[in-house]
C-alpha cells in the first residue's frame, strides 16, 4: 500500500496548471553505510492527476493498493539539498498499482557489467592516490 501524502503545483509546456500527488510508500529499514547503524525510510513517488487543488488537500491520507519501485532512466544531475553536492543518478522512483508488470529493466552486456564509471576517475592528468 502507498499513502497520498501531499501535492504539489507544476506547469505544463502551454503554461497550464496542474498538480501531482506525492505518495509514500510503507517504513523500511536501512543499514547505513557510514554509520552501520539501521535507519528507517520510506519511498516516495510522484504522480501527475487531473485534480483541482481543493481534492488534492481531501485525498492527502488517502491509502492506495500499489508499490513504489525502482525504474531505470537515462542519467541526469541531482543536487543533494542538505550538502550541495552535484550526483548523477540513472533511476527514479515510480508508482506501480498492484498487479501491474515491474518495469522492464534492460539487461546490462557483459562489456557494461564489467566497464568502468570513467567520471569517477580524476580529468585532471595528475596521476595521485588521494
């Protein structure tokens, strides 16, 4: 199950309004890698609807039958708000109804298993450990 948990306001291309509803999915737990101390999470989605912002507000705790997966996209920069830091991510999190097919996940060749991430190498020509 997957809980409405807010809205959110965007434009389309022509300049009209609509809204997206964020959902949640259940309490996770997760093994920090830096602390190694479990933390508990949730995943979240958004979805876009054809709802006046005054039904959005009344579906906020709304429970939908469904999950939240993991979905594999063409790589795009993120900005993590509470360091700043610039990421590039290859996947998004997305809203699957219940009984719906998991999305297709396009098996890797073995030449890209085993290739490595070049952008984690330094560009500068210095040849250094750090």
């Amino acid at each position: 199950m997957v809980r409405i948990i807010g809205y959110r306001e965007r434009e389309n291309e022509e300049g009209e309004s609509f809204f997206l509803l964020e959902l949640q999915g259940g309490i996770e737990m997760v093994l920090s890698q830096t602390t190694n101390r479990y933390y508990a999470t949730a995943k979240r989605a958004f979805i876009s609807s054809t709802f006046d912002e005054n039904t959005c507000e009344a579906l906020i705790g709304t429970e939908m039958p469904g999950k939240i997966v993991k979905e594999e996209c063409e790589p795009y920069q993120y900005i993590i708000k509470e360091t700043g830091e610039e990421i590039t991510l290859s996947h998004r999190w997305v809203y699957l109804p219940e009984g719906a097919p998991e999305p297709k996940r396009e098996p890797k060749t073995p030449v890209e298993a085993i290739e490595a991430d070049v952008s984690t190498f330094s560009t500068n020509g210095v040849h250094e450990l750090v």
